[in-house]
C-alpha cells in the first residue's frame, strides 16, 4: 500500500532540511536546481523506502499570481537550460511531485520581472501532480532531457571517489537527516522510516 502524504508541517521541515544541507556547500537558488533536487531525492529514496526518480522539462510557475517559469531547450542540456524535480509513480496511476526548489520561486520571479502577489512560496511542492497544477505550478517532463540527467546521476554515482560530486551530494543527506531530529515532527518522521529510535524506549 501507498504511504500517505506528509503532514504540512512535515513537508515544510523536510524542505527546510534539504535547503540546511545545500547551504553548506553552496548559495541555494534556482540556478542550483539540479543539485537541490537530486540531493532531494537521495534524501527520499534513503527515508521513505521508495523509488523517487529526478525528472527534467519546464515549469510554469502558478503560486505567485503571474505565470512564469522555464522551458526545456534540449540542444542547451549541458547549460542546464531545464527545470529539474522529483517524481514518484503510485500503482494507482497517479504522480506524486516534489520540488525543494519551490523557496527560491519568489526570488526568481524579482529576476524574472514577474510581480509575486501571492503567498511566500512553500518550502517544498509535495503533492499529486494534478493538484499541484491546480495553484502551484505545472510541470511537463521531456524524456529525453530525463534521461540523460539520470544516465549522468548514475554515472557520478558509480565514478565516485572521495570528495567528489556524488560525496557531496552522500554529505548532504546526512546533514539533513541530522538536522530533522532538531524538530518533533522531523525526529517522528525518521523514526517511522525505522532511521531513528525513540527517545528514552525501553529495551
């Protein structure tokens, strides 16, 4: 059976988690997209037990009242011309969406000349794909983009040595996991993932 989704207050503690461990080797925005969700879906993969997958292909923007985003240019793959998130197929048919880059939405609206009139922006998008279109944002994945970003993801992964890409990205989801227990519902999170014990549990 399906986990459910999280809680609002354990979405926006993951998101602040994710963006924590990024901060600590780079300036977290949108430009950084890539790496902020392929850490994210490190993160998932090793809490939740299931199969999150990086998706690349364009966005356009719902939150902030004016529609804005970006489009894939595959021809321009290696200027990371793409938008990147996570994606999780459920039996059902339907697509969970997750996007630790959704903070950053506002700042990249200023950069964008798109006026922000909603509300600030969540710390992370962790909905069914058709709800999230409905106020958040639309995402359309391009297959080939996605491809290659995974082959290039699984390539770091097998190349590692210390102190390479794919350490960081390991660094980084340690660091998230760590800074979750400074949280009650972050703590509660890990330990149904069976990641951490309950404080003071008898033997």
């Amino acid at each position: 059976m399906d986990p459910e989704l999280p809680d609002s207050e354990t979405k926006d503690i993951v998101g602040m988690a994710i963006h924590h461990a990024v901060s600590q080797f780079m300036m977290p925005s949108i430009t950084h997209i890539a790496p902020i969700n392929t850490i994210g879906a490190f993160f998932l993969q090793f809490t939740r037990a299931q199969t999150y997958h990086p998706v690349a292909g364009s966005i356009t923007v719902l939150a902030g009242g004016t529609p804005f985003g970006r489009r894939a240019e595959p021809d321009k793959a290696e200027e990371h011309e793409y938008y990147l998130w996570i994606e999780r197929n459920h039996p059902n048919g339907e697509t969970e969406i997750i996007d630790f880059g959704a903070p950053y939405w506002k700042a990249w609206a200023e950069e964008q000349g798109a006026p922000w009139e909603g509300a600030e922006p969540p710390m992370a998008v962790w909905a069914l794909k058709d709800d999230a279109a409905e106020s958040l944002a639309v995402y359309e994945a391009d297959p080939g983009l996605t491809d290659a970003v995974r082959k290039a993801i699984h390539d770091a992964v097998a190349e590692r040595d210390s102190g390479d890409v794919a350490s960081r990205w390991e660094d980084a989801v340690n660091d998230a996991t760590e800074y979750m227990l400074n949280y009650e519902a972050g703590a509660r999170y890990l330990i149904e993932a069976g990641i951490a014990e309950p404080y003071g549990e008898e033997e």
